[in-house]
C-alpha cells in the first residue's frame, strides 16, 4: 500500500468514520478498506479544482444517504475535518 493511500486512510478513519468501524485506535481488519473510494473520490474533487464545500457536501451525501445514517449532529464537522486533511495529500 502506499504512503499516501496510507495517509487517506488515516484521515478517514480517525476523523470521518461514520459507521463506527473502528475498534479503539485501528480500524477492523476487515474493514480497513470500506472507506476508500469515496476518500479517493473526495482526493480527485480536490486535485480537479472543485470547491471544498463540494467534498464536504459528497462526504455528508455519502453517510446520510448511501449509508443510510440519516443527519447526523456532528456530519458537516466530521467531513469538514477530513476534506481539510485529505486537501494536504491533493
């Protein structure tokens, strides 16, 4: 795997996870790739000049529609969050 995927993951997980795959300070083994298309996603918005609030928007989108979680009090700083960190690897 590489470092940067490595550091996609890392944010995705410590600042996003909106299921709770994370079993204390690592994710599931079985899990450790559930989140990465719509990070790599969120890395390809940001590297074709799309706005910041657009990745922040797809990152709620993702875990109140696709998984099916509904608003979530704490969604828009979670994705905030994480789109601010994955615009470090863009």
């Amino acid at each position: 795997m590489s470092t940067d995927l490595t550091r996609i993951r890392n944010a995705g997980w410590t600042l996003w996870d909106p299921i709770g795959l994370k079993d204390g300070a690592q994710p599931l083994e079985e899990a450790v790739d559930e989140y990465d298309s719509y990070l790599l996603q969120v890395i390809d918005m940001l590297r074709h000049g799309e706005p910041v609030e657009m990745a922040i928007d797809f990152l709620m989108e993702i875990e109140s529609e696709h998984m099916a979680l509904g608003p979530q009090p704490d969604a828009r700083d979670r994705a905030t969050e994480t789109v601010e960190a994955l615009q470090e690897l863009a």
